[in-house]
C-alpha cells in the first residue's frame, strides 16, 4: 500500500504542475463571495480584526480550490476550500504568543491532552461531511520535552469504515487553540462516487483467499544489533499487494494495477552510479600530498604501487586497459585497543568512446583485501550482452572460489526475493549481472552475511564487489523448530481481515469533462474508490520465532521508550524519577541510585540525557564523558578548570549548577537585592544568596536550605523536575 501512495504522490505533483493556475479572475467574485461566506458559517469565523483580504482560484487536480488569505494586527489566518465550502486546509498565525519565558533547560510538555482532544474534536465536527467521521487516538507531543502543542492524526472513516483520506489537527497546548488542519478529499483523491459500506463477500471467505498470497521461508536471523547468535525465523516473502473485492469475493492484485499508473513513477529507483563513484573516490579528500604520504609510512601500510599491482594481478578485475587514475589513503578510528585502521580507495578508468568507464577500488591498506569494487558503466540500449547470465553465474561462482574458498564452502546462491511489480527492463541490455552469496548454516540460509558479485556482460570480468562476513557468529541447533503450517497460522494471526475503502487505478474509459481532460494530458488510468478486505496489522513483525511460534519484532521495537529503573520503588523521589524517565532523561544502567551521594560526573550525565541520550555512569567511555563535559561547559554550568568527575556535590552547589543551566545565574549574582525565609537563612554565604532566594521563590528547595549537605542523585531528580516545572 505504501507504494501505492507513493505513485498516486508522484502522479499528484506531476498533475499539479501540468495544470494552469488562475488567480481570482479565474472564478468570479461572486464565487470567491460565496466560498467565503460557507468557510466563515463552517468555521464560526470572526473575521471582523483582520484589515486585508484576498483569495485565489486554482485549478486543483481533479477539481478546482480556493485559497482565502486574512491578515491583520491580529495575526494571519488562511484557507483552502473546495467551491462548496469544504475546508481542505486552515492554518491560524496569532500575532500574539501565550508561552512561558524560556530558559536553558528543556520543559515538559504543557497543557491537558483531554481538553485538546475535546476541541480538536469540536473543530472536527464542524469540517467534516456527511458521512466522515474520525475516532482521535492519543496525540503526538506527550512524548517530548519542550512540547507545544498536540497533534493529532489518522484516517478518515467514511460510512463507518476506514479509507485512504487522511487528516492532522493541531491544537496549541497552552490554550487549546486549533492553528494547523489538513484534509484530504474524495473530489481530489479519486473519480468517482464512494461505493456502498454493504459488503456481498464475507470476511472468512476473503480470509482464505488473502491466506492463499502469504508465503514464508525459515533463515537465520540476528535478534538484535548486539547478539552473536543467529536463530531461525520464519521471514515473509514479499509479495504483491492484493485485496478481496467486497462485492464480488474476487482476489485482486492491487501490485499489478498499479502498472496502469507507472509512467508517473518514472519506472522506479534512479541510477545512483555517478553518486556512488563519486563518494568512494572522495575518500581521501582534503589530505595534502604530504599527509598522503606520511598515512602511507604508518606500520604495514602497503604503498599505492603496491596495492596497484596486487589489483592488477587478479585477472578477473579486467583492469588491463585501465589506468590508475587516483589513490586515496585514509585512517579510520581504532577500536579499544587495536590498531586504527587504514584503508586506500583506488579509482581506475578507461576512456570508451565519448565515455569514460571507472572501477572504484575500497581495500585495506595493510592486507590489500578488496572491501569493495564499484564499476560505472554507462547504459546503452543499443549494447548487447555477450554472455549468458547462466555463464555470468559460472564466473561469480570461480571467483569465489578461487579467492575465497575457505569462506565459499559456507555460501551459496541466494535468489533476493523481489516485489516488484513491473517487469525488468529487456536483459539483452543489461550492463551487468548481479549475483548475491549468502551464508549457509545447518541447511539453512544467514543472508544478513553474504557476497555480492558483478559481471560485466560485455566481457565477463568481475565489476562489482562487496561483502559482509563475520565469523564470530553463531548459529542455534535447528532442533525444535515448528512446522511450516503453524508457523504461517502464527502469521496470520498477526493480522486482522480488514473491511474498508482503498484506490484503486483503473482505465479511463468515460467522457465527462475531468476524465476528458486527464486523457488530454496522457492519462490513461486514474484512481477509483473499491470497497474491500485487506489484510492490517497494528504493528510491524519481522517474522515468527521458529522455537517459540511467537511473533518476532524487529530490533528497534523491542527498545523501550524511556527508562525504567528497579530500586526506587517507595522512594520519596519516585515519582519524580519515573516523570523524567519517561523523556528518556537519567541513567542508562537500570539502576537510579536514587539515595546515592551526588557526584560532579553523575549531574553531568543527568544533564546531558536532556538534549542527547543517557549514558551509564559506571560504564561510559572516554569519549562519552568528555561529550558530556563539553555539553556542560556549553551549558555554562563549568569550566574546564571546574572539572572534577568523582568531586562530590553539595545541596548548594546543586541549586547552584541547575540555576547556571535554567539561564539565572547571572540574576542570581547579583548582589543587595535578594531576600529568603529559610530557618537556616544565617548560614547561608552571602555570594550564595542569590541561588538560595531563588531556589525558594522557583519552588527548588523546600524547609532548610542546608547547603553544606552533600547531596543524592534523588534530590537532583526533584529538584530538575521542579525547575522544568517553571
């Protein structure tokens, strides 16, 4: 489906430029009166404090819009309506602002997402037609620190059922204004009439019949970025696109319809060979020739002579009639304890005609081993192949084995499965043949490791190389893996069997005015309305656990959002702790510490997950503690002569730090003018009176100051809570 919106966005933005726009001229102002006055009735607008006006006319894709524009000392407020009035846009710019000061710190978000939906739900009660309607789930904005506004978005039903129109609201949270909607609508999505809600086909019949277009293959996958095992999982296939016609109980594939709209999709992803030849011949860009020369002087870095002759030594590389045209060293950052890496990319090219042809050599300057081969090769739909791809395949298998034997032994060819829907251009033409060699475990495939190879199709050498191989993997027994069938039940029972509206291309054979036209222009498909099933998840699966028969997330959904800490559960600074978690701000070692005496680096830490991520004090390295600090110092809470890691931190200090952070350090020095009421108000230094006065009037400190007390991570939690409070 996604791909689906993509062409019907590319065909949208081709039809918009194609079509002539007219200003007000091009309706009457009896129209643009009209239009104006049923915004107004729809919106309940009062418009009396504006002083300029005007409106537009444009020709829209499918149907004509109007954009009304009001403006004043009050702000600016504009509008695109279709002729009837319906609000398609509104987008509200008050000259005034209803905000806080802002200070240095990040705030939690404000307002109350209940009143927001409330009038986000009156707003919409007044846009949508007859037969529309909206069910508001839980805004975007709850989310994030600074937060402004909610926003809230989804599909629009129409009859009861869900469709491919969309809509956003944006509601200000301070005073649960409206300033932003958007909508999209039948008479520029689709021709004609939105079909009946009653379904002839029922849902378990189309349930067999989308059931009959999943297919699975069982491989080996990495649960995460970090395991070293691989385990075997159930991977869909990808497929086509299908759905059940409502009211025939026909499967349809949507994927091949689509072809009726591909001129619009420019026949899919562009060539980006002159981008790749370009980046990895840059490799080296920026170093003089003397900084060239000394990288090729460090420990067991080969010379640029040697690396040449190494490449030409491999016949499969055709570079017989190749020049070296440039060698690029570079060093990349070591890891803890090993050596910094050197790598040299080679760029060879060969003049062919009014053509200049290039290989493009990434290897490791001290082993020679090639990391990656790119070739350019122009297209010509004139050249021909003069190899078979079966030969292609022959030669990318000799390869491999004579260069890689070891490794070849647990590799086999690898068919990427594919989902596209229109066919391959002819392969007469074709400048080379990709081949992909994936690892082999058990009998069973690990594609996440494999060897790519090209063959150039006029001469049969190796154009194309790449790799992606580690050893230190291992794979789990395929003992206790489930059946083929109870993995595909598993599978379809991630997904609901879903009735609804979804656009469908279909060829335009009527003779109304708009079909008319889109023929006039080279159409010869557009989208419809259908009624059907369609297979929906809530959320996206990777595949199904081959041991457990349970659903397999992808590695990034398995990450929590926030932080969750297990001992400060009763802790009088709970609640305070958790509020913050939940933006992801505190301590990445799932513990909070929470009674533990403050440290300089354990404030820092916290700071820094504000407006970076959250690092485990205990096990950050060097570079993430000096990222830290210089975020600190940034913050204007220390210099680099303040820097004390493991200095411990007293209450005042504290108030002090978060004070400099929240931007009141400079009020707070200030001397003369500061006044408190802490019982211990005698013990408190006169240079620090300034941060004790304001810490009571911001709510920071409650009872005694006592600022000589050392202080605990808890104590910062609430005392940061309360200053984003303000």
């Amino acid at each position: 489906m996604k791909r689906m919106f993509s062409l019907l966005l590319v065909l949208l933005l081709a039809l918009s430029t194609a079509l002539p726009a007219a200003a007000a001229e091009g309706g009457s102002d009896k129209e643009l009166e009209q239009v104006t006055q049923s915004v107004k009735n729809t919106l309940g607008l009062d418009t009396d404090d504006y002083t300029n006006f005007r409106g537009n006319y444009e020709e829209g894709e499918l149907t004509p819009l109007w954009y009304l524009y009001w403006s004043g000392d009050t702000g600016s407020l504009s509008v695109s309506a279709l002729a009837d009035g319906t609000v398609v846009s509104y987008t509200l710019n008050p000259a005034e602002t209803v905000s806080r000061p802002s200070t240095g710190l990040p705030a939690f978000p404000q307002g109350n997402p209940e009143e927001a939906q409330a009038d986000a739900e009156a707003f919409l009660k007044r846009v949508l037609g007859s037969g529309e309607s909206v069910v508001l789930e839980e805004p975007t904005g709850l989310d994030r620190l600074d937060s402004t506004a909610f926003r809230f978005s989804g599909t629009i039903a129409l009859n009861g059922l869900p469709s491919p129109l969309s809509y956003s609201v944006t509601v200000r949270a301070t005073d649960n204004l409206v300033t932003r909607f958007r909508r999209d609508v039948p008479e520029n999505a689709f021709l004609g009439s939105i079909p009946s809600a009653t379904a002839q086909a029922s849902q378990s019949a189309a349930a067999q019949s989308l059931r009959t277009t999943q297919s699975l293959r069982l491989e080996y996958v990495l649960p995460d970025e970090d395991s070293t095992q691989a385990v075997l999982c159930y991977l869909p296939d990808p497929v086509h696109t299908f759905y059940v016609d409502a009211k025939t109980g026909k499967l349809v594939d949507l994927s091949e319809l689509e072809e009726l709209m591909y001129r619009f999709g420019m026949g899919g992803a562009a060539n980006d060979a002159a981008t790749e030849s370009s980046s990895a011949s840059d490799a080296g860009e920026g170093l003089s020739d003397a900084e060239q020369a000394g990288i090729q002087q460090l420990e067991g870095v080969q010379s640029q002579n040697a690396l040449d002759k190494a490449l030409r030594a491999v016949p499969e590389y055709g570079l017989d009639n190749y020049t070296l045209a440039s060698a690029s060293f570079s060093v990349g950052e070591a890891e803890e304890g090993g050596e910094a890496p050197v790598t040299c990319v080679l760029r060879y090219s060969r003049a062919d005609g009014e053509d200049v042809l290039t290989r493009t050599f990434t290897v490791d300057a001290r082993t020679g081993q090639v990391q990656n081969l790119y070739s350019y090769i122009p297209w010509n739909e004139e050249d021909k192949a003069s190899i078979t791809e079966t030969d292609a395949r022959t030669k990318a298998e000799a390869f491999l084995k004579t260069y890689y034997g070891e490794r070849y032994t647990h590799l086999a060819f690898y068919e990427t499965p594919d989902d596209t829907a229109v066919p391959l251009e002819n392969t007469q033409s074709v400048s080379a043949y990709s081949f992909r060699f994936a690892r082999k475990e058990n009998g069973y495939f690990f594609p996440e490791q494999n060897y790519t190879i090209r063959i150039d199709s006029t001469d049969g050498s190796v154009c194309g190389f790449s790799f992606r191989y580690d050893e230190a993997v291992t794979f789990d027994s395929p003992q206790g893996i489930i059946s083929a069938q109870a993995a595909m039940d598993a599978w379809m029972d991630t997904y609901d069997v879903t009735l609804g509206y979804l656009l469908v291309p279909r060829e335009l054979t009527g003779t109304d005015a708009v079909t008319q036209r889109l023929t006039q222009m080279g159409l010869t498909a557009y989208y419809y309305l259908e009624l059907g099933y369609t297979l929906e998840r809530e959320d996206d699966c990777r595949g199904i656990d081959a041991k457990s028969g349970e659903p397999m997330a992808y590695s990034w959904q398995s990450q929590e959002e926030g932080l969750s800490y297990g001992d400060v559960e009763g802790h009088w600074a709970q609640s305070n702790i958790q509020r913050l978690a939940r933006f992801g701000v505190g301590y990445a070692s799932g513990t909070f510490q929470p009674g533990k005496v403050l440290t300089q680096w354990d404030l820092v830490c916290l700071l820094y997950s504000l407006n970076y991520y959250p690092l485990d004090p205990a096990q950050a390295t060097e570079q993430e503690r000096n990222d830290a600090y210089s975020a600190a110092y940034s913050m204007g809470i220390l210099t680099r002569a303040d820097r004390d890691d493991d200095g411990t931190v007293t209450r005042s200090r504290l108030v002090q730090y978060l004070l400099d952070a929240a931007g009141y350090g400079t009020v707070a020095r200030l001397e003369g003018i500061f006044t408190c009421a802490y019982p211990d108000r005698a013990s408190i230094p006169a240079d620090e009176l300034g941060y004790a006065a304001l810490a009571q009037g911001l709510g920071l400190v409650n009872g005694a100051y006592n600022g000589t007390a050392f202080a605990t991570r808890g104590q910062a939690a609430v005392m940061l809570c309360r200053l984003m409070d303000r």
